[in-house]
C-alpha cells in the first residue's frame, strides 16, 4: 500500500481512483464498513482506492488547544486501513493556508487535479473546505463538471457499548477515559493499543520483583482511566500477556501520569528505547494507595494473577 505524505508525493501519471475523506480516527467498526464500500467499489471500477485524512487534526489549526485524544497514530490507521484492501493513504498536512482552502479549490486541488477522482465515497455528514462549507451535496453538484459521481453511505451502525449510541470516535474517546476498554473495544472491533517508546522511570516496579516497560506514549493519545488492566505488551514482534497500570503511581506521591506494562512470567527483558505497544483488553481496578508496601505486593500479586486469567479467556474465546 502507497502511504503519501502531501499531495507533492503522489506520483506523477496516477489515473483514476474512488476516493473516501476524513479523519478516520482509530478505523472503528462504522468506519471499516465504510472503507469496504469504497474498496468494493474501487474493485467494480478496476481502479485503485485512496483514502485522504489529515494531520494535525484539523481542530488544532483551527482552535488551537483542541486537539482530541487520538485513538491510533496514523501508522497504525494506515496499517488497519491496509488490512482492509485500501491502495493508498494520503495524510495531508493541515496548516493555516491549507484552512483557507474554499470546498471549490479543495475539490480542484486534491481529487481533480491529483488523485483523480472517478467516484468519491462519503457519510451523509461530511464537511470540508474553509469554514466547514462544503458537504456532500456540494460534491455531487461539482461532479458532472470534473467528471466524477458522489456516493453517499449512511452507515447507522450501534452496538451496546454507550447504551446503542452509533459507532464513533468520540463516544469511543469517552469510554476509554472512563476506563470501559470492553466497551471501546467493541466499537473499535479490537482492543484500544497504545504505543510509544519505553523509557527509564523510577524503577521501582523493578525494586518490587515486577519490572514494568514505562512507556512515553505519542503526543494526544487517548489513556484509559487511572487504574490496573490485563492486556498485552507488544516488543519486537512479540506479544506478551502484561499487568498494565495507568496513573500517577499514587503509593509513591508521583504526580505524573504513566502507562507501565509488565509482562507476565518474563525474565530479563530489555525493552529501553523500543517502540512497544500495549493493548487494553479488559479493567481490573482502579488506582490506590495501599497502608504499607506489604499490602501493595498482595495487591500487584493479585492483578498479575486475575491480569493472567483474563487474558487467557480473551484469548480462548
């Protein structure tokens, strides 16, 4: 799969394509059946598919404090987005200029004059352009004079996690700062991960007999909820069932947030300066403070345990 940055990367001689727009924050189960579309029709076409979103998220330019938590880092969506027959990914920056863009000029200058667009596939809701002017309706009244049609899918999709609410990034957002990783999961279709490179911390989880990979996570991720999770630790290829704590490490005063991921049964594993990733499969406590660090050994022993065995159900299931 082509993965471009900017429109100067896309290759000169590129024909027709179907193209979809968005952000696609963490590819959820609304936005794969979406994806599909395009792909299916890019297939009954006998033409590649692309799909366009943007970086930073547009928010950050245009109210700048903004930005929501991402729930995947755009390798990751381009991995997923690939998984499901995509051709390419085209990740534009977004800047100040690129804001000012009127929905004409934007019609012009990425799907006319780039990508060529032959079919471009969207949700009802879409917008674009300066001011968020352009919608759907305004494509298909460009189309007959650029030569290419508009699809509209209305993909009302909803599951159990937030009480039936449709699929979104947002609600998917909310359940993860509630902790609700089951409830993520079951929108995003996979468990919520998090990534980043695994730096020195206090060690004292090493001091403890339970070393854990502090990981420095990428700038705006969505973190669950402070608390204890069962989920995996993923280094080198290798997935690991892991015990993950998230917060402030209270016990010792800390004061800074973490994402701490230790890896069950594993001995002398050096993980610093490796780019991991852990995945949350399920809550198993929230954070405390315990009397003595006796209390807290018991505590961990038993997260470990319980961390262990769920993982093992998820697995088996």
């Amino acid at each position: 799969m082509h993965c471009w940055r900017g429109l100067e990367d896309i290759p000169e001689g590129w024909g027709r394509s179907v193209v979809t727009i968005g952000s696609y924050d963490g590819v959820h189960r609304g936005h794969q059946l979406l994806i599909s579309r395009v792909v299916e029709r890019a297939h009954e076409l006998g033409v590649p598919c692309v799909v366009v979103t943007f970086d930073p998220h547009p928010s950050e330019v245009v109210r700048p404090g903004t930005h929501p938590p991402l729930l995947a880092p755009h390798h990751r969506r381009a991995e997923l987005m690939a998984g499901l027959g995509v051709d390419a990914v085209l990740i534009l920056p977004f800047t100040a200029e690129f804001s000012q863009l009127s929905p004409a000029d934007f019609v012009v200058k990425v799907l006319v004059d780039k990508l060529h667009a032959q079919l471009v596939v969207e949700g009802p809701n879409f917008r674009f352009g300066h001011r968020a002017a352009g919608n759907v309706a305004f494509l298909a009244e460009l189309g007959p004079t650029y030569d290419f049609r508009t699809e509209v899918i209305d993909l009302h999709v909803s599951g159990e996690a937030g009480g039936g609410a449709p699929f979104s990034s947002t609600l998917t957002r909310r359940l993860i700062a509630e902790g609700d990783v089951e409830g993520a999961a079951e929108i995003l279709g996979r468990p919520h991960r998090v990534e980043g490179v695994v730096v020195r911390g206090a060690q004292r989880g090493r001091e403890l007999g339970f070393p854990t990979a502090n990981v420095e996570t990428l700038p705006h991720t969505a973190i669950p909820a402070d608390g204890v999770y069962a989920g995996w630790l993923t280094a080198n290829g290798e997935v690991m069932p892991a015990a993950i704590s998230v917060g402030t490490n209270p016990q010792f005063d800390g004061t800074e947030r973490t994402v701490e991921a230790y890896a069950i049964d594993r001995v002398g594993l050096d993980l610093y300066g490796l780019h991991v990733a852990v995945d949350f499969l399920a809550y198993v406590r929230g954070m405390l403070k315990f009397d003595s660090i006796d209390d807290l050994l018991v505590a961990m022993a038993a997260d470990v345990k319980r961390s262990s065995e769920l993982v093992a159900a998820y697995e088996r299931a």
